[in-house]
C-alpha cells in the first residue's frame, strides 16, 4: 500500500497522478497536515521522471546594484538612490569573472534593485563584457520588475525591451518579483511593484521569445491558504498558455531588519515544515508541465533541503556565490563548494549530477 492511500486527501493525490487538480483540490492539499502523505506522493512523481538524481548548477549571483525606488516592506537588501552602490559594468564582469576563474561556475543569475541610473545600454555593455571575459557563463538576467522598469523608461515595448538583451547575450530570466501572484497580498507587500497582470505578461513575452524562466513564490509572512493556492494555480496557468517556465522555486520570507515583519509582528520565519508542504504540493500540481522543482536551500538549509529531494524536489540549485539578499536579513550564510553539494545530495540518497543553465546535465 502507497503511504497516502489512509490519508484524508487520498482522492485528490490519487486524481493528480492522472489529471489536472482544480485551484480547489490545490488549495485542500495545502491545508492538509498529512505531511508524509503529500512528501511520498511527490517523491514518486518525481522518480517516475528522474529516478534518484538530483541537479545542481554551480552559479553564482551578480546583485549589480542595492538602489532600488520601489521599497518593498519585506525587503532588507535595498538602500534608497544615493545611499547604496551601483557597480559599474566593468567592474561588475570583473567580479563575474573573479569567480568563474575560481569556481568553473556555469551562471550568473543577474539581479538588483530598480536603479533610476541604469538603463538599457547598462545591460548590453554589462553582458557583453561579462561574456567577453567569462565565455561559457550563461546570463540568467532580470527579474519582470527590472525589464518593466526599461520598458517604461525607454518607452518601448516588452518584447522589444526583452528582444534587445537576448541579443545581447541574456539566456533566461528568473521570475523574481513574483511573491505571490495575488493583488490584495501584493499592495500589501510592495505597493510600488507590479501587477500580477504585467507580472504574468512579461514572462508570457520572454516564453514567445524563446527566453525561458524560472518562476518563484515567497510564502511565510501576511498570505492565506488561499492565496498560495492561487500562487501555484496561476503559474500552472500561465505555462500551459505560454510553456518556458523551466523551474519553479519557492523559499520562505526572512523577517530580519525589514519593516514587514516589524510591522505585521512576524517573529520567525516559517521555513522547513511549509517549505516542505508546498515543494510535494507543487509537483503534484506541476508535474512534468513545470518540470523542476528546486530544494530552496538558501533560506532553509541543507538539512532540510535534503528532505525536500525526498518530498519532491529534483534539483538543489545553485552554489549561489556571492548572495546578498538573504545575509542583509541577518541570516549567517555560508556558500558551497560543489563538492559540498555533492555530498549533501548523496547524503540525501540521491545521486548528484552538475547541470547547466537550461537544466541539461553536464560533466
Ligand atoms: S525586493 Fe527587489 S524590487 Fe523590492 S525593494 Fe528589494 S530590491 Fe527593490
């Protein structure tokens, strides 16, 4: 007998094996605390697509610049134009490339804060020269709230703003800025920030274009069950009408040093048990549609990542070099080597393999 089959949710784990769950059986999976019941089922839809491997990419994370306008509360990491730091492009892809040299990193996932200064020159000079200087990086660029910010300042079209850096040498787009894909969350969160409408647009634009993503959802700090739901729902959506979605990653909000958690008195970050809920909860709703589902170590830890490679998570994600979001909350960080990552996967009975930006295994 399957672990689940005694479980309450028993007929919705049995339908999402064969079919496609409503926002409500969604939304019922997430309100279950029948923990192991969700892991185990989440565990062999994973199997049945990969067996015991598990993906990592050695990356690193190039935050070019803290300044940001668009405040949002549950942010520790921007500083106010003026007060922070704005690399230039050559310094930028000197330390892209400081790292390559160490490490052997096959990506840069590029992000910062919306910076008045940059512009899209910025971009095109910073990601030639990162590829001048470090050949077989390939750029994972921008988040939709950095491409809504060029369209707007440059008054052109999405398409034509994404249709510039792909031309520049941007491979992927990581779909930071997500959160969750519900209005009433978001004024709360960052009223400056966009819509779930242009949110949804801008990554429906980069699949036309062949620029594939990876999409996020930041639980743990004012959200409902409710709204989670909707959270995965929404992308599920989103990449049946517009596939290139590639991986979906969701982590935990931190409270330290931001006004959110000051003002909504959050104490402690809900990371493990939720991490966990919702990692068996995405796969059985994703399944082979989005296809890879990130262990989230980040914000939770090796040692619960590893458990998230067993309640279906497929890939650890990356060695993340040189973060800086997450260590301005306060949170001690230490980065990997890969050959920690390795042992951390196999620790967690899989089998590591080195993957690349596009999630091909590589080595
Ligand atoms: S999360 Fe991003 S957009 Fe929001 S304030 Fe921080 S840097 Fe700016």
């Amino acid at each position: 007998m399957r672990a689940w089959e005694r479980s309450d949710v028993a007929p919705i784990i049995e339908k999402a094996f064969v079919d496609e769950l409503s926002l409500h059986e969604i939304e019922q999976l997430l309100k279950s605390d029948e923990l192991w019941a969700l892991g185990s089922a989440a565990l062999e839809l994973k199997q049945k697509m990969y067996g015991k491997v598990c993906t990592y990419i050695k990356n690193m994370i190039l935050n070019y610049t803290n300044e940001c306008v668009v405040e949002c509360e549950f942010c520790a990491f921007y500083r106010k134009p003026g007060l922070g730091y704005l690399y230039s492009p050559q310094r930028a892809a000197k330390i892209v490339e400081e790292i390559y040299k160490r490490y052997g990193i096959r990506q840069v996932l590029i992000q910062g804060g919306v910076n008045p200064k940059v512009d899209i020159e910025y971009f095109e000079t910073l990601f030639k020269e990162i590829k001048k200087r470090a050949p077989k990086v390939s750029l994972h660029a921008l988040s939709p709230v950095e491409i809504d910010f060029l369209s707007l300042k440059h008054k052109m079209s999405v398409k034509e703003v994404l249709s510039r850096l792909k031309e520049a040498g941007m491979e992927s787009m990581p779909g930071g800025g997500a959160e969750l894909l519900v209005e009433r969350v978001r004024k709360i969160l960052s009223p400056k920030k966009i819509s779930v409408k242009r949110w949804i647009e801008i990554v429906e634009t980069a699949h036309k274009l062949e620029i594939p993503t990876s999409v996020t959802m930041m639980f743990g700090h004012i959200e409902n069950v409710e709204e989670r739901a909707k959270h995965l729902y929404e992308l599920r959506e989103l990449q049946k009408r517009a596939p290139g979605s590639l991986a979906f990653i969701a982590w935990n909000f931190e409270p330290g040093n931001t006004r959110l958690a000051r003002k909504f008195k959050i104490k402690y970050p809900y990371g493990g048990y939720e991490l966990l809920r919702i990692i068996s909860v995405a796969r059985l709703t994703f399944k082979d549609l989005i296809p890879h589902v990130q262990a989230g170590w980040l914000t939770v830890g090796k040692d619960v990542a590893q458990l998230a490679l067993n309640f279906g998570a497929d890939d650890w994600g990356g060695t993340l070099y040189n973060e800086k979001v997450i260590p301005a909350t306060g949170l001690s960080v230490s980065f990997p080597k890969a050959e920690d990552v390795e042992r951390w996967i196999r620790g967690a009975g899989c089998i590591p393999k080195e993957r690349d930006n596009f999630y091909r295994v590589v080595g």
